[in-house]
C-alpha cells in the first residue's frame, strides 16, 4: 500500500512538467521572441505598443512567449522615471467564450474591480462604453491580449472596436495595444478586412516544434522533474519524436514525458524505460478518444450505435443503407427524431474522420457505382462501455452486447 510523503525514486519536481509551469527562458523560441520585442518595444520610450496577431498550433509556447516578454517590459518600465510610461497588461483566455459580447463582458470584469463576475443582460455597447470609461481612468500604457480568441469565429466586433478605440476617439489619454493569440492559422485570414487592417499591423507566426527543439526543451524540464540517472537514453528522443509526428507540440511531449514518469513510479520501477513511454502513450491515446466519444451529438452516437449493432452481428463492414435501417430502429426506441439517409452518411463521415469508424469507398456490386462502406475503428467494448453510462442507450447497448456475445464476438 502506498503511503503519502513517499514520492519512489523517479520524480523530483513535478511541478516542471506541469501546463502552468512557466519557463523563464525560451530558447527555441528566439526569432519570435524578437518579433514581440519589436511589437512593445515602442512603450518603453513611451509610445503606443503596435497592435499584434500571434498565430500558430497548440503548444508552441505563444502565450508564455508573449508573457515573458511582457513582463520583461514591465521591469524595465518599473525602473523608468518616466511615470508617463507605467503599463497595465490584462489577459483574457477566450477558450470557453464564444463571441465578442462574452469576450467584452470579460475583459470588462478583468479591468474593473467593481464587476465580480462576467456581466449579463447589458447592450454590448453599453460594455465597451464602460471598457473604454476604465481605460481612461487607468491611463498610461494598456495592452490587451486576447488568447485563444479564434473561438469566437467570425464574431470580430471586440478587435475592430479594441484596435480602433483611439482612432473613433472612444480613448484620448491611453495608449492601447491589442495582442490576438489564436491557435487556428486560418483565422486570421477570415477576419473582415477592417479589421485585418489595424489587428494585423504585425503577425507573428509560430512554427510546430521540430523534434530536435522538443528534445532540447525535454532535456531542460527533465532536469528538474526527476532524480539524477533514471531516464533511459532513449526516453525523451521518443517523446520528442511522438510528438513531432503528431503536431509538435511541447505541451503533448510534456505530458507524455510526466505520464510515462508516472508509469514507472507506479510501478515501483526506478527507471523510465522506453516501454513506459510507449504505455503511457497507448494511456493518453485512449484517454482522449474516450473523451471525445462522450461528447458526440445525440445523432452522432445513434450512427455509431448503428455501426456497432451491425459489428456484433459480424456484418461490417457495411454499405450505408443497411447501417440506416439499424439507425431507424435504434432512434425509434430511444424515442430521438429519426433524420434521412444523406443526414446519417454525413454522420458516419464524421464519425470516421474523428478516428472512431473507417469509412472506404466501395466500387462495383449489383449496380455498379460507388458506396461507402463503415466499420468500428475502435474496440466494440470501449463503445458499448462509455454510452453505457447515457440513460438514453442503455437498453440499446444491452442488446447489442447480448448480440455479440451470441455471435462470440465478446
């Protein structure tokens, strides 16, 4: 039995492979780091920041990047005489907001100690018109960074009012800079062209991590995660290369290199082996389809229902047409409105392209022409296991599993 206080010989500090570890130095990272500089550096002698658009995948250090930099401006600042240049950074994750109204309403409660919470039920003019009253009272130097903010789609309203302020005169004695972080390269592109015109006065574009740079950022989270000599050698050039097959990101081999530490004290092995990495991959890899098959759509898990009834009969891989009449069955018992063929192959396209069925095109058959064939891509158990736990399917994975037992497929 385990006991608290006894951490095994493995990990040292795990806080350094943690997401909210922040690094101070980002050496991978220096061209970019530049390109940041040159975006504030106009506030250091006083002057309006430009605005900025930082783009690029997930973990590529571009929030970390942009907050150091920042605060190695405001440093400098703090040791300036000058009190004309005192700045105020405020920052607003927009990863769970999905409009400009949502964003408004939280940057106001960021920059305004009397709002508690993220307002409601007001205009969104009434918002900026009290962003903007609050700016005024701060004053000096204020930079905005709006991470995540391709979230809110199309919806471009707070950039082109934020990047715009001091043009439409909403602010006179501040000097505004807005910093958009998105994880999505075309965003940016889909923006409406006034607002291209002031947000992206500078992009900055930060490149997947190549394997070489993962291994090198591992190395130095390594040396403080854990005890002296229990990496293997080849450990972190493997989490450096499963991540950089994927889409380098540095956040994922973290993670991988924390998960497989945690296989091998766990364990009660003293050292991380290759084989940790490759179970705590398989681990991770599970996990997150588990993840994503719980938050289908109604439809989307009636389609796949209808896949895995024809599976644990030994019929799949199957055209579409025989998929629907089981999707016709299992929504008229569940009591779910039943949509048409063209609206179910849709589904199963989506299905497939999340990796939870394999979809091929089929060509020839009494009639010639093409069809779309499907079958599980994933264990018939992992399905039947997760919806078990929807009241709604209960009854329908009960027969299924009673099927595929009959048919020896469980």
């Amino acid at each position: 039995m385990p006991q608290f206080g006894e951490s095994g010989d493995v990990l040292a500090h795990d806080d350094a492979l943690k997401d909210d570890w922040t690094p101070d130095e980002l050496p991978e990272r220096e061209e970019e780091l530049a390109d940041i500089h040159y975006v504030l550096e106009p506030a250091s002698r006083g002057y309006t920041p430009h605005n900025a658009f930082i783009y690029g995948p997930a973990g590529q250090g571009k929030t970390v990047a942009t907050q150091n930099k920042l605060t190695e401006l405001q440093e400098f600042l703090g040791d300036s005489a000058d009190i004309d240049a005192e700045l105020h950074t405020f920052f607003v994750n927009c990863a769970d907001l999905t409009s400009s109204y949502q964003v408004a309403g939280a940057l106001l409660k960021e920059i305004s100690p009397e709002w508690d919470e993220r307002p409601r039920g007001h205009g969104l003019s009434n918002l900026f018109d009290w962003i903007f009253e609050r700016m005024e009272e701060i004053g000096g130097t204020i930079v905005v960074v709006l991470d995540e903010i391709d979230v809110i789609g199309d919806d471009d309203t707070i950039l082109y009012k934020l990047s715009r302020a001091k043009a439409n005169g909403d602010i006179e004695d501040v000097r505004l800079s807005v910093l958009g972080i998105s994880n999505d390269f075309d965003f940016h592109s889909n923006l409406s062209q006034r607002v291209k015109d002031t947000l992206c006065e500078e992009e900055i574009r930060f490149a997947p991590y190549n394997a070489g740079q993962l291994r090198a950022i591992l190395t130095r989270r390594a040396e403080m995660a854990f005890h002296d000599g229990v990496l293997e050698d080849d450990v972190i050039p493997l989490c450096a290369a499963y991540a950089a097959q994927d889409n380098g990101s540095a956040r994922q081999a973290i993670r991988l290199l924390y998960k497989s530490g945690t296989e091998a004290q766990t364990a009660g092995d003293d050292v991380v082996t290759e084989g940790h990495v490759r179970d705590a991959r398989e681990e991770i890899e599970r996990n997150a389809l588990l993840e994503g098959l719980k938050n289908l759509t109604v439809q989307e898990h009636s389609s796949l229902l209808s896949v895995a009834a024809l599976e644990a009969k030994g019929e799949t891989p199957a055209p579409t047409k025989e998929i629907y009449s089981e999707y016709k069955s299992i929504t008229t018992a569940i009591d779910v409105d039943v949509t048409t063929m063209r609206s179910v192959r849709d589904h199963l396209q989506a299905l497939d392209l999340y990796s939870f069925l394999e979809g091929s095109k089929k060509t020839g058959g009494k009639r010639g022409g093409e069809r779309w064939m499907f079958e599980l891509n994933i264990d018939l158990n992992v399905v039947l296991d997760v919806l078990s736990d929807n009241a709604r399917f209960e009854d329908v994975v009960d027969d299924i599993e009673r099927s595929a037992k009959r048919n020896g497929l469980l």
